[in-house]
C-alpha cells in the first residue's frame, strides 16, 4: 500500500462552466502530489437511487428512449436525488413512479461511483422485496415501458445489449449471486 498523501490532489481553484437542471461542470486547478499543477474537468450530480425490485421471481425492468444514448433501453427503475432527500425514501418513490409498485422492504445493497474519473455522481442501490401493486406516477417528460424479466432472460437481455448501463447489469450481477448463494444454501 502507498501512503494516501504521496497520492492526493489539492484543488487550487474552481471556474464553474456550465450549470444545468441536473449536471453542472467545473473545472479544477489542482496541485499534483510532485508539486506541478494540472486541470481536471468534473461534472457534479447531486446523486441517484437504482432498485432492484423482484416481483415474483422477476426482475423489474423499464424501456426508455435514452438521448444520450440515441435509442431505448432497458433498465431498473431508478432516479435522481432531490435536494436533501433521504435515498431510501428517493428510491421508494422512484419504484413507485416508474413501476407502480410499492415495497415493505427496501434493502440497501450498496453505493457506487458511476464515473470518478470525471464526475461525482453517486448511485446507491436497494432491493425491493415483498412489491404491492399499484399505479405509476410517471414524470411529465417520462414515456416508459415496464417489463419483468427472469433471470435467465436479464442476462440475455446483457448479452444482446439491450441492457447496456452499469447500474442495471450490476444489478443484475447482485440478482445472480444472491439466487446462486441461495440454492448453495438450500441443498446443506
């Protein structure tokens, strides 16, 4: 292991960019642990929730047209965070909105880094078990399709590239193990 101060960058200034409804972009001066100093350009997020809701044995997927990406996709119903809002009550209500579906037990499974070499968006990750049907509340700008899928049409959905984000196929990943750690645990 290195000493994490042989590592560390110090920000000497920021120039704000560009700031959006969701994003915004700055650009850092930084002194590099050598002393010399460089730029680093960052985009700041205020985070998002993912949920890996399972209904019946299946896993909850929504299509959306993705610009960003210029076509659908298939995800797991996900969000941004509201200013000081709580992620487990942030992913309820994403679940909720994009699914219809309601959950009395959310699990936190993990928080992740989308993309740390440029930006700070956070993703934090629950399991939403024992769903009740209900109705979506959809955004205004939301056009979305629900699917279920089993878990052996997740993996080909990844395969195929129809689920090509990192939130959903790590989820899915979680998904596999979890089943595969279960069987382990029903044949001892």
């Amino acid at each position: 292991m290195t000493d994490k101060d042989q590592l560390t960058e110090t920000t000497v200034s920021t120039q704000p960019v560009f700031s959006g409804k969701i994003i915004s972009l700055q650009i850092d001066t930084v002194t590099l642990p050598d002393g010399t100093t460089a730029t680093r350009e960052v985009v700041k997020h205020p985070g998002a929730v993912a949920v890996l809701a399972i209904h019946e044995g299946r896993l909850l997927l929504v299509d959306q047209y993705r610009q960003a990406m210029g076509r659908c996709e298939l995800e797991i119903p996900a969000g941004k965070l509201e200013k000081g809002e709580d992620p487990q009550e942030a992913a309820a209500r994403e679940l909720q909105e994009e699914t219809g579906f309601h959950s009395s037990k959310l699990t936190h499974l993990h928080s992740f880094y989308t993309s740390p070499g440029f930006a700070d968006e956070i993703i934090h990750l629950y399991l939403a078990e024992d769903l009740i049907a209900g109705e979506m509340s959809l955004d205004e700008d939301e056009f979305i399709e629900l699917y279920e899928a089993t878990p052996e049409q997740a993996l080909a959905y990844i395969t195929e590239g129809r689920i090509a984000d990192a939130k959903t196929i790590l989820a899915v990943y979680i998904w596999q193990a979890r089943l595969a750690q279960k069987a382990a645990e029903s044949v001892k």
